[in-house]
C-alpha cells in the first residue's frame, strides 16, 4: 500500500521525473547537434555578408625583427653603434633582458621595392618578394607585453591572461566546421625545439569554452594524431561497438549530472573514429604531385615548415576553419644573423608558393592568410660584436595578411626613424582581432559568452575597432 504523501512531496517528484525525461531529451538533442555534419557553430545567421571564411596563421614563435625584414630605417644605420636617445625611452620603458642604456642597431640587409605595389621587403624573403602584391603589411602593430608567453596569450586569446580562448577556439565556437570529418582548429609545428621557447597546450586551447574547440596539433611522423590507429587485434568494427557502449554510457552520465562536457567527450570519440580514416588521407602528401612538393620544398619523408604549409592548405581545402603553425627558433638574443637567416630560409619559399596555390586554386579569395609573431625585435643591439641579437620589442613591430577581402599591395601605417614606437596609424593586437572577425562575417562587439557573471569576448572590454583602411 502506498502511503498517502504531502501534495508538496508530489509536486517535487513529479517536477524530478520531468527534469529527468527532459534532461534525456535535451541531452540527446545536444550531441545530436554536436555530431551532425557541418556544425554551424552559435551564430546562426552572421552579423554581415563574410568576405573570407577560413584563417591560416603563420606564427613566428619568439618574434621575428620588423627592422631586418618589412620596415627599413636608413637613420637606424646611420646612426649604428651610437646609444639610443634616451628619449625613446618614454614612460619607464624597459626592455626584457638588456640592461643600460644600449646601442643602437642597424640592419645589415638590403631592402627593395618590389611589385606593382612597390611593397618593401629585405633580401631575407626574396621568394615572398615575388607575391609581393598579394600582401597587405602593417607596419604599426602594438601589443602589451614584452614576455614571450603572455604576449602568445595576447596575440592568440586578446588578453595577457591564461585560460582565455585562443582565436581558433572562438571561430569553432561561433562558426563550427564544414568538415565532420576533421577538427574545425588544426595546429602544426615546426622549427628548433633546442633553445626555443616553448610552445605551451594553452596556446591553442579552449579556455573557458568547450572543449570540443580546442585546437588538435598534429604531429611529426608516422603517427600525426595520437592513438588514431587501433591497437592489434582490434578492428573498426569492434572499436565501433565500443564506441556505442561508452556513448550509451556516457549519455546515462549526462542524463545524471547534465554536464555539458560530457556531450564534448561523446563528440570527440567520434570525430577521432572518423579522423581514422580522413586523416592519413589528408596527411599523404606522396599523392601530391613532384612540381607542387618542389615548389613549396616539401619532402614527405621529413618533417618541416614546408610540408605544414602544404598541409595547411590542404586542410583548409577541406574546410578546415582554423590552421595555425607555429615555427619556433625566431627569439634571437644573440647570432641574430645566423639565426633569422635560418629561420627566413625555412619559411620564405613555403610561404610563397603557399599564397600561389591558394591562388591558383581559387581559395586566396576566401581563405585569410595572417604571418607574424608575438611582438617584435629591439632597434638596438642586446650583445655587441658579429654575435649581436636584439631583445623583444611590443612597441611597434609588423605583421601582413594576405586573402579576401583586404586591400593587396597595401602596406599601412608606420614606426618612426628608429623603428622604435609607432608614428602613424597605431593596430593593437584586439584591433587585429576585431578586422579578422569582421572578415568572417562577425561583429565583435556582438560576440561574446557569459562566463561568472561576465559577457567575454575576444576583444575584451576595451575600445577595439575594425581597421577599415585595411579593408578592400
């Protein structure tokens, strides 16, 4: 016999028995929504008509030296081996590691005009040269640090902070993937693990989003994804049947806890199961022909700069919303002329023949191409000698673009005669941000996610505006 119950009692268990059911509903809705291909992302209907749809971000880990490379300084070497006026040195600035007041140094390479556009680049990069017309430089970057790691976070997250979301991790969050066969955020990595900095898990994650939008790095060898193959013994078909277990058992986990992670771990086996297949496919570059590995200097046999490259655009070929490669070996304290011309080697041909296949393939109208690092170098000299090196600079340094819907040729803004601080035309690192959202079709004042009580976006709370000029 049941015994009779306090109508409140009633009330709460049937409101218990309603949760339950709808939390079994919902949940089932939600990885449904999570494993259906082409994940729209948040933004349903975007902001404005999008003029690029995919990013590849070019990262020079460590800082590559605006001075030797996009912006010349006659009066720099002119003035070479003399102390820097103390009058740059406005508001307590201090460098990272020089101490004194150091000398000032200029550059030992040549620059030239090249293209219609009359775009000015060194000797360094004589293959970029050649698509010179293609880029749009900013010669007035500033950031806020001049520490390799918060200044990563600042260039990637739009905070100095760690656990933000990186920019790819936005772009999966808002605008999903086209591809449900490989991850929307994909990370490749080159360049000297010995004496470079570290490339930290946090420079590609996810922060407070899901973690279903963090980047996948893909790695060297044989085995570019960690335990995608199956282990002896065990065939698709099993792995399968075990993938449908622990979803059953996942799924009852959710309908207990109704904690949303566990829908990104559902969805992450999935997308591992059908990345066993799409991803030796896409990582295959044997199947490119001999004139396309010549040309961007790939070889399959190796790792390098160039074949990731050649993977990014092949990624984004397929899709793909977020490639970012990162190239260590750029932090040149000392032998900066050994080491910069190391490094430009690596990268020059690839980046080059990078924007012509895009090009040629129909993709550079749609596909932003985004080359820089996290701040640049120092105009003087951090030791003295044939050794010397240049210390970071947040001060005023330069990044290019590449892709649709910027203005080709153009190079915008400038630093004054020492290269030192900006003198015209002033980009943050969240004015970076805000553009490259605008491209893709996003206002980044409309952009946000509540997070402990705050709407947070990419572009913070500060003033951030969309670099027009920029714009075609």
């Amino acid at each position: 016999m049941i015994p009779d119950l306090d109508p409140s009692v009633l009330d709460a268990m049937a409101r218990r028995t309603f949760l339950r059911n709808s939390a079994m509903g919902l949940g089932s809705i939600a990885l449904a929504d999570m494993l259906r291909a082409g994940d729209g992302g948040i933004i349903n209907d975007l902001h404005h008509t999008p003029r690029t749809k995919r990013v590849i971000f070019l990262f020079m880990a460590g800082g590559p030296s605006h001075v030797d490379l996009f912006d010349p300084k006659p009066k720099l070497k002119e003035m070479d081996g003399k102390k820097i006026p103390p009058h740059l040195l406005k508001d307590h600035q201090s460098f990272a590691l020089i101490r004194g007041l150091p000398a000032l140094k200029g550059s030992p390479y040549s620059f030239s005009k090249h293209g219609k556009s009359g775009t000015v680049i060194s000797e360094l990069m004589p293959e970029l040269s050649k698509v010179a017309d293609d880029l749009t430089v900013i010669r007035s970057m500033k950031t806020t640090t001049n520490v390799h790691d918060p200044g990563v976070n600042m260039m990637n997250c739009g905070s100095v902070l760690f656990g933000r979301p990186t920019l790819g991790a936005w772009l999966s969050y808002g605008l999903g993937s086209e591809n449900k066969n490989l991850p929307s955020y994909v990370v490749l990595t080159s360049g000297p693990t010995k004496g470079s900095q570290p490339l930290l898990q946090s420079f590609w994650g996810n922060g407070f989003l899901e973690s279903k939008h963090q980047g996948v790095p893909f790695l060297k060898g044989p085995e570019p994804v960690l335990y995608l193959n199956n282990p002896d013994g065990i065939s698709s078909g099993r792995r399968r049947r075990q993938l449908d277990l622990m979803e059953w058992m996942n799924r009852r986990h959710h309908e207990e806890v109704n904690d949303p992670e566990i829908l990104s771990r559902i969805a992450s086996y999935e997308m591992a199961y059908r990345m066993q297949s799409s991803v030796p496919e896409l990582t295959d570059l044997k199947s490119e022909s001999t004139k396309t590995l010549e040309a961007y200097g790939a070889d399959p046999s190796t790792s390098s700069f160039a074949n990731n490259c050649l993977l990014a655009r092949r990624l984004v070929e397929r899709d793909v919303r977020f490639v970012q490669l990162y190239d260590r070996g750029w932090d040149s304290h000392t032998d900066i002329e050994k080491q910069h011309g190391r490094q430009c080697r690596g990268v020059d041909r690839p980046i080059a023949a990078l924007i012509k296949d895009l090009k040629q393939r129909g993709l550079l109208e749609d596909t932003l191409v985004i080359w820089g690092g996290e701040f640049g170098r120092t105009p003087v000299a951090q030791v003295s000698g044939k050794t010397y090196g240049r210390d970071h600079h947040p001060h005023g340094f330069t990044m290019w673009m590449a892709g649709g819907g910027l203005k080709p040729g153009l190079t915008y803004g400038k630093t004054d005669e020492f290269g030192y601080h900006v003198a015209e035309n002033v980009v943050r690192v969240r004015d970076l941000h805000a553009t490259i959202l605008h491209l893709l079709g996003i206002d980044h004042h409309r952009f946000k996610y509540k997070f402990k009580g705050l709407d947070l976006g990419l572009t913070g709370v500060d003033p951030s505006r969309v670099v027009k000029e920029l714009l075609a």
